[in-house]
C-alpha cells in the first residue's frame, strides 16, 4: 500500500525526518568559512552535491534553524567573504565532525572545538582541514535564498578554484581509489553510512550505442518471476539480441535460470541468453 502525503500537512521537523531518511546517502560537504574579523568557522553540511564539471560547480545548503528561521554562521560568513573551502569527510574524521556541527555561539572556532588541523589555502582566506582526504578551494558564486522559515535552504553556489588530494587514497596512476577513500555519507536520524569495501558494488555501463533495452526481451524471460529487475537490466543492456549466437549450438534443451542468474552476476550476459531460451 502506497500513502501518499502533502508536505504542506507535516510540521518541518516532521517533514525534514522524510527526507532526510528517504534521499539518502547524502555526501557531507564540509564547510569552512571566516568571517570579516578574521574568525573560522567549520560545519557539516549533508544538502550538499556536485552540479557541474564545466565549470566545476559545488552546491551545499545551510538551512534556516530553530522556530524563528535564524540563519547559521555559514550563511552569515559566505555573505561577508564569498569563499569556501569544501572538505570531504571519511570515517577516521567523522565523529570530530559531528561536534563540528554544536551550535556554538558566533565566533567561536570550530577546528579547535573538534580538534582538526586549519591549513592555510591557496587561494581563498577560509583555512583547509588538513585531516580531510579532498579538500575544494572555492569562490562563492551566488547565494539563492529559498525562504525565510525555518527549515528554508539557502543555496550556495561555489566554483572550484583549487583541488587538493591526499595521496593516500590515491592508486598507482595517480587517480582516486574508491576503496581507499573511506567516505561518509549522512542518512536520516543519528545514521551515517560508510564506503567500505563490502559496500561497494560495481554496475557495468550499457553500451556507448543505444541498448536494446528490456521491453525487446522475450516476454517468457522479462515476465519470469526468477530474474530481478537488475537482472533484466543487464540482459537489456546488450545492442541488440544475441540471436546469432545462440543459433551457434548455445540454444539449451532446457531453460535454466539459476545457471543464468550466476551468468549474469559474473558479467557473462551473451552466455546467461544462452541458457534462457
């Protein structure tokens, strides 16, 4: 049964703990900012992607809090200097990142609350978190403000003007190593999640041609209640069906579909066909 909601029914809280639980994992942007009297501030902040690799644009949210919609230190700091220093958060960082995110008083500097290590940046004022493992320069573009309720967001708009990369989670071509990396990500509540090895799981991409795609697939195949939805998402992946093949002698007597279950989880999807028809 599906229930279907207005969000104009739901208290903020109420709805913000849908979101947060349902769009989900969120990366962490982790934001360091200074204001005009030279203080830095650091927060975490999970209304946060990339939207754009040319330019190389950043958008982090830092929302309206309490019941009165105040704006948060972030906000107030990028307004004064329009520049951002993005850090990424993996897990040897993550618990100093959450005191980073007390409501401390105005002023008050985060990197020695929660004991991170300020490293001054290249090209804009806000200090880099030396314990993070990638760490964005940015300037700030513009500020879109949502609202002024609390719980609006207040898009910041940050245009990459310097990358800084940890060696260690590098691999021996010199690029990222998912499995190095150790990142964090926020789900709803107190839940974080972690990109662990065991985690992780790889999706081969459909052809650079057109793939076939499943609704071609033979209805005694795509309508069995054997094979998953990714499953057909592989066999539909192929440019077109591999007829030719099967026509070859790879047409068995009989329909397996746990030999081709394991055929399509080893990336054999011309082979898994084979044992389908």
């Amino acid at each position: 049964m599906i229930q279907s909601i207005d969000p104009k029914n739901l208290s903020v809280n109420d709805l913000q703990t849908i979101l947060q639980n349902s769009i989900a994992p969120r990366p962490i942007a982790f934001a360091s900012t200074i204001d005009n009297d030279g203080n830095p501030n650091l927060s975490p902040f999970s209304f946060f992607n990339i939207f754009s690799s040319n330019p190389p644009v950043l958008i982090f949210s830092p929302a309206r809090k309490g019941e009165q919609g105040e704006l948060k230190d972030t906000y107030l700091n990028v307004k004064e200097i329009p520049e951002v220093v993005i850090n990424m958060v993996n897990f040897e960082m993550v618990e100093q990142m959450s005191l980073a995110s007390v409501a401390y008083v105005r002023g008050i500097d985060e990197f020695k609350k929660s004991g991170f290590t300020p490293l001054a940046s290249e090209l804009v004022r806000p200090f880099r978190v030396k314990e993070s493992p990638v760490q964005f320069e940015c300037d700030v573009q513009q500020i879109i403000e949502l609202g002024s309720e609390a719980g609006a967001g207040n898009l910041i708009i940050c245009l990459i003007k310097r990358i800084h990369l940890n060696s260690a989670i590098l691999d021996v071509n010199g690029n990222i190593d998912p499995l190095k990396t150790d990142l964090v990500g926020r789900m709803g509540g107190s839940y974080y999640i972690r990109t662990i090895k065991k985690a992780l799981f790889q999706i081969p991409k459909p052809i650079a041609s057109i793939a076939m795609g499943i609704d071609v697939i033979p209805d005694h195949i795509k309508n069995s209640k054997y094979l998953t939805g990714n499953e057909l998402a592989r066999l539909g992946g192929l440019e077109k069906m591999p007829i030719a093949n099967l026509e070859k002698g790879q047409i068995p007597t009989k329909i397996d579909f746990k030999k081709a279950k394991i055929l399509i989880k080893e990336g054999k999807i011309i082979e898994a066909f084979g044992h389908l028809y």
